[in-house]
C-alpha cells in the first residue's frame, strides 16, 4: 500500500510535528507533501525519505510569512498530484485537508481544528477594525473554499471532543476523536515539588500575561519555558520570583516537569500535549475549563480548573490547589490514555489494519 502524508507548512516543531513522526513510524516510506519547507527551523522532517513543497517553496520570503500565505494555500494544495497513492493522510489546521484525489484513493483527514483564523479565531486574528474591513473579500472566499475542501476527506478524524464540535458547527460533518499521543518514554514518576510550571509558546492567544499578573501577587516561584513573539512584554512585567529558560531539549523539559509542583495550563486549546506531559510524570494540571484541556484533566483528580482567564481567578484556583493533594498514580494511569502506542493503534484501525 502507497501513502503518503500531508502537512500545511513544514517551518516549525510543535504538537502536530509529533503527530507526523508518529505517522511516519507507521509508513516510514511515505513522502510528505506541504506548503513550504524550512530544513533549519524544521529539523525533525529530516527522517523523511523526502519532503516535496509546493511551488510556494520558490519565495523563500513566505517561508517564515505564514500570514501572507492563507490566500495561496488553496492552490498550493489542490496542485498535488496523488494519482500512484493508494492512501493519503492530511495533517491540518488550515488548507492540507483541500487536496484533490482520485475516487479510488482513500482520503483521511486527521483534523487539529478548522482553520482557526477563518472560524473559532477570527475575532482575535481580526481585531483591527481596518485589518477586518480590507480582508473582508479574501476571508468570505477562503470561508467558502475551506467548507468545499473540508467535505473533500473520505474520513475526517478529530483530535479531542472540541475540535469534533467545531467540525460540526464550521463543516457541518462528523468526526471520530483519536487523541494525539504522547511518547511512552515520559511516563514516569514524579519526584518534588518546587515550583509552578507554564510550557508554552509565548504569543498572545496562550494567555501567559494571565499567570504572570496571577504570580505577581502570589509571589510563588514560577519556571516559563518557551519562546515567541510576546516574551520581550512577558519579561517586562513578571516580577523577581518568575523565571524564563526560553527554548529547551525533550531531556530538560522532562526534568522540569518532574520537579514542578504543577503545569498552569491557562489557554483554551485544541488539544493540550503539555497537560499530558505534566501527568505522565504525575505532574497535576490548573487548566482554563474550555478547550482540549476538558478531554485531558478530571477536576480533583489529575488537577483543578478555573472558570475566566482573569488574573484574580486563576490568584484563587491556584490558592485552593495549593491545599490539595492528588494520588501520582492516578495521573500517570490517565496518561496513558494518550500514548504514543494507543494512537498509533486507533490509527491503524481506521485503516482496517
């Protein structure tokens, strides 16, 4: 059987990039086709026999520029020729998914949202009133072409129960969940109580500035770990007692998680691989009550939650938390319902194998 795979830009390393390892491990001969590709900011795709862009590949500007893509990706993807596969696996959050095949090849989209900046996103990615009105043209037209392309897949896979939602309120169609996995390596114990622990991009929708303001005034050690476009701003106000240590390997991450008191998960996710990471160590979670975080954490069991991403709220959760006391082996027995290994299997079963 031919497969091949199928990714909106290859630039980056992130919870999707693990996924397509994990796909790779399945079929390690399969090509995997994208938009653009940037080998040094993307070093992980460097296990595959081959990486094929589009013709985007030919601007080396919109490499990094993945804003200025969206009105190109349509036909970025739907330029692909899959004739000789007998599969196809589309990985997207965008315009992967818009990808023509014949009737005899099977179509599987592994869905990580609907394009967020078209649908749940696009108050937040349009909040310039100006920005709003000049792409108002483009956006009606991606909307329509990305309803066209979503109905495209033979079988539409969603990674948790809020992007099946979504799926169903933006594509009008159904989806099974198959949870991303996480690396059976991380599930280990947990050994000491530190400190409070972000992993996360540093941009905005993340909602660090929340848990820098909370810690402010708790005054409670704080690790950040990660980089991105707000980290000069986060630094500027954090106070004495929170710390970044930037971008980091898988080792130190690990060791992080393992001597933190808990994982602030304060975002409203698609997913949430961190929240699941934390666990797997017997690392609880104080997550937002919305998103992926809903699939992954069960309130006084593998953490707590807060209702609002306001300061003040989170300064009163993470206050409560601190009296309580979780059973490490009910974190780690909950993910493992989200290894590697399981994934792979759900996987696999959709394909009759």
């Amino acid at each position: 059987m031919k497969v091949a795979l199928v990714y909106d830009r290859v630039n980056k390393w992130g919870g999707a990039e693990r996924i397509l390892l994990a796909l790779h491990e399945l079929f390690p001969d399969a090509p995997l086709y994208t938009s653009v590709y940037d080998p040094i900011k993307a070093p992980w795709a460097k296990v595959f026999l081959k990486v094929i862009p589009s013709f985007l590949q030919k601007f080396k500007w919109f490499r990094d520029k993945h804003e200025l893509l969206g009105a190109f990706m349509p036909m970025a993807f739907e330029r692909f020729n899959f004739d000789r596969f007998d599969t196809v696996i589309s990985v997207t959050s965008e315009a992967a998914k818009g990808i023509i095949t014949k009737p005899g090849t099977l179509h599987i989209c592994y869905c990580l949202t609907p394009t967020r900046y078209l649908w749940s996103g696009y108050e937040l990615y349009f909040s310039n009133p100006f920005l709003k009105w000049m792409s108002k043209p483009i956006v009606s037209y991606l909307q329509t072409w990305d309803r066209v392309a979503a109905n495209r897949p033979d079988i539409m896979i969603s990674i948790s129960s809020e992007v099946k939602n979504r799926i169903q309120k933006y594509y009008h169609r159904d989806s099974r969940i198959i949870f991303p996995g996480v690396e059976e390596r991380k599930l280990i114990k947990h050994l000491s109580e530190k400190y409070y622990l972000v992993v996360s991009r540093l941009v905005k929708y993340k909602k660090i500035d929340l848990v820098i303001k909370a810690f402010n005034y708790l005054g409670f050690p704080l690790i950040i770990v990660g980089v991105g476009s707000e980290e000069k701003h986060l630094k500027h106000i954090a106070r004495g007692n929170i710390t970044f240590m930037g971008e980091i390997n898988e080792e130190k991450l690990v060791g992080f998680y393992k001597s933190a008191k808990a994982l602030i998960f304060p975002q409203e996710e698609d997913f949430g691989l961190t929240a699941i990471e934390a666990q797997a160590v017997g690392l609880p979670v104080i997550a937002f009550k919305k998103g992926g975080a809903l699939d992954i954490v069960t309130e006084g069991k593998t953490g707590v939650f807060f209702n609002e991403q306001l300061p003040d709220c989170l300064v009163k959760t993470v206050k409560k938390f601190d009296k309580m006391h979780f059973r490490e082996q009910d974190l780690i027995d909950n993910a493992k319902r989200f290894s590697k290994t399981v994934f792979q299997k759900e996987f696999m079963s959709i394909m009759g194998k």
